[in-house]
C-alpha cells in the first residue's frame, strides 16, 4: 500500500462538499414549501367570515361572478336557459372551497354539468368569496375540514371506509364509475387532499353529502389517506417524495442525478489516474537507472 491511498483527496472532500450543500438547499426549500402549505390551508370558513376586508373583497367578486346566476345575496335564481343557480346560503364554506378550487365555479351555463377546470380565482379571492357566502348564514353548512396530519392516518382502516362508503360510484381504483345514466363520478385520481376532504363533507352535485356523523374526523383523514396511497401507487413518476411539494421533489432529482454524475465522473477520473500511475512510475525509474 502507497502513502497515496492515505492521503486526503481534495476531489472527493470537494464532491461530498458540494452535494452537502446541495442537499441542505433542498431541505430548507422542503421546509419553506411546506409552511406555505399549511399557512394556506387555515382559516376555516368561521375565522375568515371575521375579516371585515375579505367579506368586503368576496361581495365584490360574488357580484360580478356569481349573483348572475346565484342571485342577490346568495339567495338563488331559478334555473332557465343560461342563467340561474341554487340559494348559497348556509351551504358551508366546505363547498365554496371546493366548488371554486376545482374550478367547477363560476359555470358559465347552467344548464352545464359540474366538471372539473383549473381554479378560476388567485388564493387570497377564494378566501374572499367563502367569507362572503359564509356569512350570509354563519356556522350553518359543512366548514373546511381540518386536514393536517391525514399522511399519518391508516390507510388501511381508510380502504375499509372508502369500500363502504365510496365504492359504489368511484369504483375499487377510484377511477370512477357511471352513476345514474347521466352523471359520471368523477375520477378520484386528480383530487388533492383539501379537495377530498371537501367533497367528502360538501357532497358536490349528486354525491351524498356525510357529516361527522358517518366519518369522523379521524375517519376522514384515514380516507383521504387511502385514495391518495391509491395515486401513489398508480402515479407514473416512480418514485414520490411523502409530503414534500413539487418544487422540492423536482430540485431533489435534480440533485440527486447530478450527484450520482458527479460521483461517476470521480471514480471514472480516479480509475483512470490509477492507470497512469504505474506507467509514470516505471519511466522515471528507468530514467534514473
Ligand atoms: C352560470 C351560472 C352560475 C355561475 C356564474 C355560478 N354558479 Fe354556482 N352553481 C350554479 C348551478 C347551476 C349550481 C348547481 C350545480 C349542480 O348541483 O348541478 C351551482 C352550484 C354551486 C355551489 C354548490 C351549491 C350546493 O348546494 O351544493 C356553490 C358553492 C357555488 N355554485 C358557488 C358559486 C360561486 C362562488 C360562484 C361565483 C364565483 C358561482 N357559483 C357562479 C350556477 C352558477
Ligand atoms: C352516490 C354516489 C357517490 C358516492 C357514494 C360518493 N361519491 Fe364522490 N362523487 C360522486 C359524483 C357523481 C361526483 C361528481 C360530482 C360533480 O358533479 O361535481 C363525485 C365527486 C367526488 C370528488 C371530486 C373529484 C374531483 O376531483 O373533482 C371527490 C374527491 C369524491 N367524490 C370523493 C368521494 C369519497 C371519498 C366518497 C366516499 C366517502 C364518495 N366520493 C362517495 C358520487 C359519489
């Protein structure tokens, strides 16, 4: 053995250097994204119906995208032709969030299905429109659940509530089944977890609506925690990151695979030195003899 191989090897320190700082980078982005998550996720309908602004932003928003068809002050139109749309008020603020996150809301013709499009309004005028519905009938109707923690529920308990309760019209995959001759549930497989639960106790169009009554809050999660282990499982990607967001997973791939190339490139360049080495050695022997 050389003194070589004891040597530190500046390339290596410098390698492991680098993709510890790489990593750290990753983490405290994981960390940044996840806050955001959760700040957006509280103020339930009650807390933001207290924010005087808001409600004042949410009845500007609801006058121009909403009365047409839901009346004035929420209070319904009857349906005919394009226009027209069920009294809002006391709906809960669970369904506002859900009829606008999914972008079911505004229709643009009543006499529509509810599908699914991206979401129409910015977070800050959701919030402003579910404290404006929610305070035309305060505490009445579903609020938004509580969803934190649903990664730690047993998805196992979930898939026996989700046979029971969801089976018949969203299929053992979730993919969906038909429903009646007219409505088709919808795919389950594009739902986030806010979104489930939301529908869960909203029961949107001809969905039943279930109450704490039937699921729990606990049960609710453990639910949620079934479809989405059901994604996961289907999702093409590969490999999923848990809770971290899209950001983070995207900047962990990227770290990761310019790791593993860096580390090839080490030992490619290592391998190669080693090579050299002897031939080197065996020439300035000769010179010297
Ligand atoms: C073009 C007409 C139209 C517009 C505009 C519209 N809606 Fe609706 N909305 C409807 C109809 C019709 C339904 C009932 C759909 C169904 O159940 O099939 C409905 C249902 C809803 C529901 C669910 C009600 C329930 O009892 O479950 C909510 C919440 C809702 N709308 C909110 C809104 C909000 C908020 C806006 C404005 C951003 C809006 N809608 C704009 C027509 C409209
Ligand atoms: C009676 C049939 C029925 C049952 C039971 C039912 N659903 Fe639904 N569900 C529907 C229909 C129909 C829709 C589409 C509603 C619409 O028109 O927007 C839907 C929509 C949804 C959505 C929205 C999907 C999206 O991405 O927009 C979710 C999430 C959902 N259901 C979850 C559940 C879960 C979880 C259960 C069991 C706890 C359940 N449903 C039970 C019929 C049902």
């Amino acid at each position: 053995m050389s003194t070589d191989a004891l040597r530190p090897r500046p390339r290596l320190v410098r390698t492991l250097l680098v993709l510890g700082v790489l990593l750290g980078l990753a983490v405290v982005l994981d960390l940044v994204s996840g806050v955001g998550a959760t700040a957006q996720e509280e103020g339930k309908g009650a807390e933001l119906a207290q924010d005087e602004e808001l409600v004042e932003r949410g009845a500007e928003l609801f006058g121009s995208h909403c009365a047409l068809c839901h009346g004035e002050l929420g209070r319904g139109l009857p349906i005919e032709g394009p226009r027209g749309g069920p009294s809002l008020q006391g709906v809960g603020a669970a369904s506002v969030d859900f009829m606008i996150r999914t972008g079911r809301m505004p229709m643009t013709n009543a006499q529509d299905r509810l599908e699914r499009h991206p979401q129409r309004f910015s977070e800050t005028d959701r919030r402003a429109l579910i404290a404006y519905i929610e305070q035309l009938a305060p505490g009445e109707g579903p609020d938004i659940p509580d969803i934190e923690g649903w990664e730690d529920a047993d998805p196992a308990r979930g898939l026996e509530l989700y046979t029971t309760n969801c089976v018949a019209c969203h299929g053992p995959t979730a993919q969906g089944v038909a429903v009646g001759q007219q409505d088709v549930s919808s795919d389950l497989q594009v739902a986030d977890p806010i979104e489930l639960a939301t529908a869960i106790r909203s029961g949107p169009g001809v969905m039943p609506r279930f109450g704490r009554d039937v699921l729990t809050d606990n049960e609710l999660l453990q639910v949620t925690a079934w479809v989405m282990h059901l994604r996961e499982r289907d999702e093409p990607g590969g490999w999923s990151f848990g809770r971290s967001g899209t950001v983070s997973e995207g900047f962990i791939a990227v770290v990761l695979g310019l790791g593993l190339l860096t580390v090839v490139m080490y030992l490619l360049g290592e391998r190669s030195r080693d090579e050299e080495a002897p031939g080197v050695d065996e020439e300035a022997r000769h010179e010297r003899t």
